[in-house]
C-alpha cells in the first residue's frame, strides 16, 4: 500500500474514533480549552485518551495508565510532565462530574475507553472498583499469614530473594525490549516519537514495576525495611 493508502487508513481511523466523541469533548471542554490541539490530531486524540484513562483508572502506578499519560505529554505542548497531567487531571474531575450528573452515561466511557485501546495500542487500565463497581473486579485481598520468629525471618529472607531476582532479571527483560532509544528536543511534540520508538521498553519496565510493589510491601512487613521505589517507576 502505498503512502496514500496509509495517511487514508488513519484518517479513516481517527474519524471512526472522533465522529462519536466530539459532541462530547465540546460539552465537557475535555481538550481543546487548555492547548492549540484540534479534533483529529495526535494531540488531541491523546489528550482524550489520556482523560478517559485518567477518569477510569484505579491504580496510579499502573502500567498503561502511566504509559497513555506520558503519551499525551510527548505530544502536548507543555514544557514539563507535571504541567500536562494536571491538565489531565481536571478534564478527568471533569469527566467524571459529567457522569455523576448524569449528563454521560458510563457506558459511553467505557466505549470510548474501548476505542482508545485499540487505536493508540495501549490496553486499558485497571478500573477503579470504588468509582466504577459495575465495570471494574471486585478487588482481591491477599491473606496475610502470621509469621513470628523463625517464620517472619524464613518470610524475610523470601521477599529479600524476590526482589534481588526480580532486580538481576532486569538488564536482560529490558535488553530484550530495546535498546532504549533518546532524541534530544527543543520541547515535548510529536517530531520526538519518544513513547511510539520505546513503547516496548516502557511496558516491560511497567510489568517490572508491578512486580515489584507486593514484594516491596511483604519486604515492609515481614523485614520491617522501607525499599525506596526505582527511578523508572
């Protein structure tokens, strides 16, 4: 196919997306109030992602959560990550306002938050059992077993052994899903490709992160040791 064909297919596939929502952004004022983005663009389309993934998502340490909002800061027009979260941050309050008022009917974030998924290739967050219950598992508590002397030291030193494996295993997982690649910029855009060119390495280093947080905690409770979170996550 040749490049015609290609530029056709995604203005088909940002149409499709875009033809159901923007009566909806407009009403909300969900992306265009804060930026110069216009319906159909990269920007746009992430900032309206990255507002659905925001209003949906139970766990902020989230994997594709954080990876949909680092998303949109590479193609925003904001000089720093702080600045287009919290651009984020209030379409989102906005959003879920919508809904609380009964002006949006959950089901159509949820449609949308379908959408989103497959054409910016993110899966979807997980959801937030409090703000969403219908949509959203119940959440799972883990059991914790009594450990006392020789038990809590024989726990310890398990956890203490999780978290050096998970950290050895690190160079080779993240290898495997690189090399990591840099392009120096003026500012944040869509010329950068940093997300698109590292999306591979971003997930793997997510899934790492994941990992990490139960062992953490069983490190916290069985060892009575804070470890501190990696740069990464």
């Amino acid at each position: 196919m040749g490049l015609g064909g290609k530029h056709m297919n995604s203005n088909l596939r940002i149409v499709g997306l875009m033809t159901f929502v923007i009566g909806l952004l407009a009403t909300l004022t969900l992306a265009v109030s804060a930026t110069k983005a216009k319906a159909g663009d990269e920007q746009f389309d992430a900032h309206m992602c990255a507002t659905i993934y925001y209003a949906v998502a139970g766990n902020p340490n989230d994997q594709n959560y954080r990876a949909m909002q680092f998303r949109y800061y590479a193609f925003s027009e904001f000089s720093s990550q702080e600045a287009a979260e919290k651009e984020i941050a209030r379409a989102a309050l906005a959003l879920r306002k919508a809904v609380d008022d009964g002006r949006i009917e959950p089901a159509t974030v949820f449609y949308i938050l379908k959408n989103c998924a497959r054409v910016q290739k993110l899966p979807e967050p997980e959801i937030s059992y409090s703000l969403w219950p219908q949509y959203a598992s119940p959440p799972v508590s883990r059991p914790i077993p009594a450990a006392t002397g020789s038990n809590q030291a024989a726990a310890c030193e398990s956890a203490s052994e999780r978290y050096r494996s998970t950290l050895r295993s690190m160079p080779g997982r993240l290898e495997a899903k690189g090399p990591r690649k840099y392009k120096s910029c003026d500012r944040p855009g869509p010329m950068c490709n940093m997300v698109r060119d590292n999306a591979d390495w971003y997930y793997e280093m997510g899934r790492i992160c994941s990992e990490l947080k139960p062992i953490q905690e069983d490190i916290r409770r069985y060892c009575g040791e804070t470890v501190q979170d990696l740069d990464d996550c």
